[in-house]
C-alpha cells in the first residue's frame, strides 16, 4: 500500500496555507477485502477519529479513483484513495484574550473577519499570546480544531502579522473541513491591493515561480530556480494606478505561499513599500532632494507596515455551495499613504 501524506516535520517547518490541513493518499492491496472507507482510514490513519473521517466524507473531502464517495462506500483492490484533514496538533496552551475583532459577518458555518495590523494569526515560537486565535477563542465558543490541534481552532488559511483584510474562520467541523478543501484545490478567489515600489512595466502580467525558506534567513522567503528547492507559486497581477516612484497593483493568487506575494513583487524588482523584511523599507526609486527624503519618512510613518491588503474574498458556501462573495475596504493607514502619493503625483514631474 503507498501513503503519500506529508511528515510533521515536513508541515511543522513551513506555513503555507495548503501545509494547514493535510493530504493522505491510498492505493489498495490487492488482497484487501470489501470494507467501509470509514473502517478502512480509521484503521489506516493514527490519531484520527471515525467521526473525523464521516465528517471529510460529508462534505466531500474523501475521493476514491477522483470520485467524491460516502463514508459507506466499500474499498476494493486498486482503489486510490485521498482524504484531506486539517492539520495538526502542536502543544501549546491557548488563554482566551479580549482582543477587539471586526466580524464582517457570521453564520452557523463561518465567520469572517478583517484582520487589523499588527496581529500574528496563531501561536509559534516568539508568539504564544496576543494572536487571533487568542482572540476568536475568546470571542467564539467550541470552534473545531482538526485532529486535535488546539493552536488553530477554526483556522483553514492566515495572513501575515502586518497584512490586514479579509479571513474565514470555520465554526465547525464539517465547514472547517470543506473549507479547508477549497483550499487545497485552490476553488477560492482572494484579491490583495498593495502598493509597490517603482512603475511596474507591464499593465498586467503573470509571476510563476518557485519559492522557499532562504537557507541564508528562516524567517524570509526567497525566489529558487530549481523546483526541488521550492513550491511552485503563482501570483497574477494588474496595474491598478500608476504614481510615478510607485505603483498600486492588485494580486490574484492562484497559490497560498507564505509571503508570496510580497516575495513575488520582491523578485519583480517591486518590493511591497515599508516592508521591512524584504527592502521596502529604504527609498528605493525617486530623487535625491531633502524635501522627497521626508516625504517618504513621513509615508513610513503612517503606514508603518507592508503596504497590503486582503481586499476580497470568494468560495462557495459549504453547506449551500451558494457562491459567496466579501469585500472590504483598504485600511486607513494604507488609503492614506495612497492618497499622499496621487496628490504627489499630480504636483510632481518625476
């Protein structure tokens, strides 16, 4: 029998969307005898409960042979088999915190919210209180937490720290399943407005690279040209509004990389204005005069972040499949510094 699923290792060591949940893939024995799929992944799958597995079967997350099957099926020698789970426990204890939320609106099914700056999604090294899940936790009552893991209740995908916008939070564990599979299957449309450093070239364009962990620096991504070095990420962008030294872009991804987009830009030679972990953060394009110099200081100073916002958010409904659509508007901090920018602009011959 092959198990393709991944290591904890493997997952404990990366925070892409996708590595949130996981994938376990099966190919039968030829000598197996007719059984339940339930009875088949529970005897297969340690630490996962049966009640686990009818819950992925409903809402559709168990495939046999690319068929979407029932928790009653039978198996039958040469069946290949996948189950998406959410993914998993890590031990650290969580404390209910009253951390303010803007909920943008709420159902049986799920939550979503626009997430503030300055906020770390869940708990890791460095991070074990003041996050959103200490929040939601608070807030919220019995949230699922996907085989066990009491770090991430409700949690199917996350933004960075200084990243604000929109996130959907699942409230049990049938729609934190099927949502988590959207996911996976990239059957979500999110769109980021960010403001970027330089006059992007190109009014619309494709970035299909591979990125990673650099070995030079944990925290940050970076670009690789062998695929065996990376994950494949693909960010397609559109040239919003041009202001000269800078330019507003909006970003579709097709793919859940942490950072992606700000390396993405990064690599395009148009790194996210302030960011501080990838360039951003320096004057990059524009004049040498001290009055330019101070206005970008005071541009820093009031978005004092990566200029980046998770502008809209799009899936079906997980227990109506009714496509759903949210949008939020660009934070004030960012708005602001866009607005500095076009009366620039139209004052300024760069």
């Amino acid at each position: 029998m092959t198990d393709s699923n991944k290591s904890s290792e493997q997952v404990a060591d990366s925070e892409d969307e996708q590595d949130l949940f996981e994938h376990h893939g099966f190919t039968v024995d030829p000598g197996q005898n007719l059984l339940r799929i339930d009875k088949f992944l529970f005897d297969k799958l340690p630490n996962v409960t049966r009640n686990r597995i009818q819950s992925s079967a409903q809402s559709g997350s168990i495939r046999v042979n690319d068929k979407t099957v029932k928790s009653s099926y039978k198996v039958k020698p040469g069946d290949v088999i996948s189950i998406v789970l959410p993914y998993p426990p890590r031990v650290i204890e969580l404390i209910p915190e009253d951390i303010p939320l803007n909920v943008t609106h709420e159902n049986d099914d799920f939550i979503i919210i626009n997430k503030q700056s300055e906020i770390v999604v869940h708990p890791a090294y460095g991070h074990y209180s003041g996050t959103l899940i200490n929040a939601l936790i608070y807030h919220f009552q019995n949230l699922p937490t996907g085989k066990g893991d009491e770090t991430r209740p409700g949690l199917v995908h996350r933004l960075d720290k200084n990243t604000t916008g929109l996130m959907v939070i699942a409230k049990n564990e049938i729609s934190m399943t099927k949502l988590a599979k959207y996911f996976f299957d990239r059957d979500i449309d999110r769109e980021y407005v960010a403001l970027v450093w330089g006059d992007v070239k190109e009014d619309a364009g494709t970035i299909d690279e591979f990125v990673g962990r650099s070995p030079k620096n944990r925290k940050v991504m970076t670009v690789f040209e062998e695929k065996d070095q990376g994950k494949r990420a693909i960010t397609n962008y559109k040239v919003l509004e041009r202001f000269g030294y800078v330019t507003l872009v909006e970003c579709k991804l097709e793919t859940g990389r942490t950072h992606q987009i700000r390396i993405h830009m990064k690599y395009l030679g148009h790194p996210l204005f302030n960011d501080n972990e990838y360039g951003g953060d320096r004057i990059l394009k524009g004049t040498t005069f001290t009055k330019y110099k101070q206005f970008i200081q005071n541009c820093f100073k009031i978005c004092p972040r990566q200029a980046l916002h998770a502008k809209t958010l799009g899936f079906k409904h997980p227990s109506t499949d009714e496509d759903l659509f949210f949008e939020s508007d660009i934070p004030s901090d960012m708005q602001e510094v866009i607005e500095k920018w076009r009366g620039y602009a139209e004052t300024s011959k760069y």
